[in-house]
C-alpha cells in the first residue's frame, strides 16, 4: 500500500474508532433514533452547502437509485442498529465485533470476483479475525443476543457499502454523494428525531458527544474515506475496522473505565499483524477489468 495509502487507513482508523465511545455515552440520553437524525443532520449541514457551490449534486442525484442503497446499507440501517447495539454494548466490545467487517468483506468481493483476494490477504483476515476472538473472548454474557445481531448487520452493512459505492457511483465526486446521502437520512429520520428527542435537556457530555458525532465522526469522516476508498479499493478500505476496536479500547479503558487485561494486549497484536498482511499489495498480475472502479475523490 502507497504512503497516502497508508496515511489515510491510520487517520480512519482512529476516527471512526472515536463513534463507540461517543455513541456509548449519548445512547444513555438520547434514543438511537433521534441519535441519527442528529448525527446525519449536523454531517448534511455542514457538506450539503459546500457540495451545492462546487456545482457537485447534481451529476450525483442523476444516480438516485443507486444512491438510496448506498444511503440504506451504509447509513441509514447500521447507524440505527449501532445506537440500539451500544445501549448494552460497551464501546470496547461493540468496536471489537464491527471488525468482522474486513472479512465480510473479504467473502463479498471474493464470491463475485470483483477483486483478487490472494493468500496472504486472507491469511491476514483471518489473524486479525482471531485477535478480535481472543479479545471478545467468546463471553456471550457481555451482551444480549439481539444486540450481537444487531452488530451483525452493521458488520454486513458497512462491508456492502463500499462495494456499492465503486461500482454504481464511480467517478461522481465524493463530496456530493456524502452530501446527499446525509440529507437523505437525514431527512429519513427527521419525524423519529422530532417525536423521540429528549425532553429534558442534555448533559454537557451528551451534547459534546453528538456534535462529535456529527462533526468529526460524520462529516470530516466520509470525506476522508472517499479519499481511502479511491486510493486502496473497497476490500482494503474496510480493513481500517481492525484498527477501530484498538483506538475504541484505548478510549474504553482511558474515559470509560472499561477493563484492559493480558488477553486485550495479545488481541491487540494479533489485530495489527492482521492488518499489514491483509492490506499489503498483491504483487501477482492481474487483469485490470477485475478490478472495481474507484471514486474519484473531490
């Protein structure tokens, strides 16, 4: 993988490693519904102008089917069952599961041979697959089933999303597409956010926590993952989520008091070598057609 590469995969990882702990103390406040519509309100606020003066949203809203999905499967859905996951789900445990999306990932683009998927990929799916199992240490009493599925939809969600996004919305500008799929939800989930919205008023960290949120984990997040997507390809990008348990861990044990023990540590390791061999550049030829087309980033 390319220096840029490189240096976009750790800033997504460290971003969207923050939502956990953010989703985890808003949750306590906010219901998941009204969670969303906050989150993706702020995002489309902030990019939806900026979009609209670069002339960018309407070559994008001329693949609106294509958009829709793309806004379902990777905002709409798993942003609603991650808040409903984490009113359970510590933040440490919820980032932990979410890093079974490089490998569902993995198995998509495999199966419909959109990209090659060569040994040490898989090998590196699979290491770091393990260390988020010697993390979570098969403890089903940390959680409730129905919030482990609903992480598993998330998983499913955020692996697709990428894939759609390459192929069906290559060449549209970044910018615009983010834009208009955070109106969409947003909009989506305007009626929820209204009738469910606290009556009483926030806490100071709630509040920090949902414009965190919006800003940082929204906004500022999809710009730079257009930008990891165009440089890596969707299979890699996904990878950035074996990251994301590291960074939702360090932020569990540091603000949230979660715990650390030996196991954490050697999870860690595991993780981070299941990182480097599964984002590491196949050196064998191949046909460039394989290949999923890639978003140009604005």
């Amino acid at each position: 993988m390319s220096r840029r590469g490189w240096v976009l995969f750790i800033a997504m990882g460290l971003i969207w490693g923050i939502p956990y702990m953010l989703t985890k103390v808003a949750v306590d406040e906010v219901p998941p519904a009204a969670l969303v519509f906050a989150r993706t309100a702020i995002g489309a606020a902030i990019l939806l102008p900026l979009a609209a003066k670069q002339g960018y949203l309407r070559p994008v809203l001329r693949h609106w089917r294509a958009l829709l999905v793309f806004t379902g499967v990777e905002i709409c859905i798993p942003w609603l069952l991650l808040s409903y996951a984490q009113q359970d789900l510590s933040s440490s445990l919820t980032g932990l599961l979410i890093a079974a999306v490089p490998l569902v990932g993995a198995v998509i683009v495999a199966t419909t041979g959109h990209e090659h998927v060569d040994r040490r990929r898989v090998l590196g799916l699979l290491v770091g697959f393990a260390g988020v199992a010697a993390l979570v240490g098969f403890d089903i009493d940390a959680s409730s089933l129905w919030s482990v599925a609903a992480i598993g939809g998330v998983a499913v969600g955020y692996a697709l999303g990428p894939i759609i996004l390459s192929k069906y919305l290559a060449g549209q500008p970044g910018l615009g597409v983010m834009a208009c799929s955070l109106t969409i939800a947003a909009l989506v989930y305007t009626p929820f956010g209204i009738a469910l919205w606290p009556e009483e008023a926030l806490s100071t960290p709630a509040w920090l926590s949902v414009g965190g949120l919006g800003v940082i984990c929204t906004a500022i997040a999809f710009v730079v993952f257009f930008m990891l997507i165009a440089e890596v390809g969707p299979a890699r990008a996904t990878v950035i989520t074996y990251i994301n348990p590291a960074v939702a861990l360090v932020l569990g044990v540091s603000i949230l008091d979660e715990p650390f023990t030996a196991t954490t540590a050697f999870g860690f390791a595991l993780i981070l070598t299941g990182s480097v061999l599964a984002t590491a550049r196949d050196l064998r030829p191949r046909a460039r057609d394989t290949d999923l087309p890639t978003v140009q980033p604005s």
